[in-house]
C-alpha cells in the first residue's frame, strides 16, 4: 500500500500519470472523414449539432502570406459558433491534446475567426456497440448562456 502511494506521488512529481483523452483517431480506418454541403460554416453547424469533432486548417495571423507552415491543422470539439458585437464570426473549440498550438496548455478553450478557417472536415468516429454514433462530451466549464452576452449564438451546443 504505501508503495504505490509514494510510486503515485513520483509519478506526479515527474508529469506521469493519466493523461488528456484525444478524439484524434490513431489511424484512418478509426473514422471517417467528412465533408457536409454548406462550405465551412455548413461543416461546422453539422458537428455541432451530431457533437462530432473536426478538423480544419487555421491561418494563422502571425505568419508572413506565403510562409510555408502558416496553415497549422487543428483538432477538436466545437461547442458554439456566435457572431460578436464587431460583427465578426467565431467558434469556440475545445482543442484536442495533438492540435497544433503556439500558446500551449492543451486541452483547453480557443476561439477562432471563421473567415480564418479552411478545408474543414468532420470526423465521424464510427457507432456504439448498441448501434449509436459515438458522439464527444461536453468539455468541462461550457456556459451556454455567455454567448448571449457577448453576441447573437449562431449554433449552440444543445
């Protein structure tokens, strides 16, 4: 007993231990990869209301135009599309651990412009045992009701 008590406290002091679930299938045969009439707002409405994960490619600001790299795949659970009080569309994602990021500390909440976004797809991850899609879960801290306030809800996540 108290050797796997002091095994657990080494493995916490060393960054052992469980880690961030991941919704990217290990291989293709693990899911299929979808596209939805619609473009990429037609993309991301379908995954939110299925609670499918997607993936997309996101300019990123920074970057110089022509910058090989400066389209940095990302990867994750959409929750909301809103548009803001500047009249700018955005999507809240609950980003997968294997996404790209320069801000680190994933999982975690991003916002992204949806002008800024491409090539989407969305990743149907086969169905249950019992024959139900398997769908994401809600991401822990999602407040519906924050949208309201800081714009008109496009697609909420129901």
């Amino acid at each position: 007993m108290a050797f796997s008590s002091i095994r657990a406290r080494l493995a916490q002091l060393f960054g052992f231990g469980k880690r961030p679930k991941t919704v990217i299938p290990k291989s293709r045969a693990q899911a299929y990869y979808r596209s939805y009439e619609g473009g990429v707002m037609g993309n991301l409405v379908r995954a939110i209301e299925s609670k499918q994960p997607v993936t997309f490619f996101y300019k990123d600001k920074w970057q110089p135009e022509g910058t090989p790299g400066a389209l940095g795949q990302r990867v994750g659970n959409p929750h909301a599309i809103w548009r803001g009080t500047n009249g700018r569309t955005y999507l809240h994602l609950y980003v997968d651990p294997q996404s790209a990021t320069a801000t680190g500390g994933l999982p975690g909440w991003r916002t992204f412009l949806v002008n800024r976004i491409q090539g989407v797809s969305v990743l149907e991850l086969g169905s249950s045992f019992f024959g139900r899609p398997v769908r994401f879960v809600t991401a822990p801290g999602w407040n519906p009701s924050w949208y309201r306030r800081v714009g008109q809800p496009i697609k909420l996540l129901e």
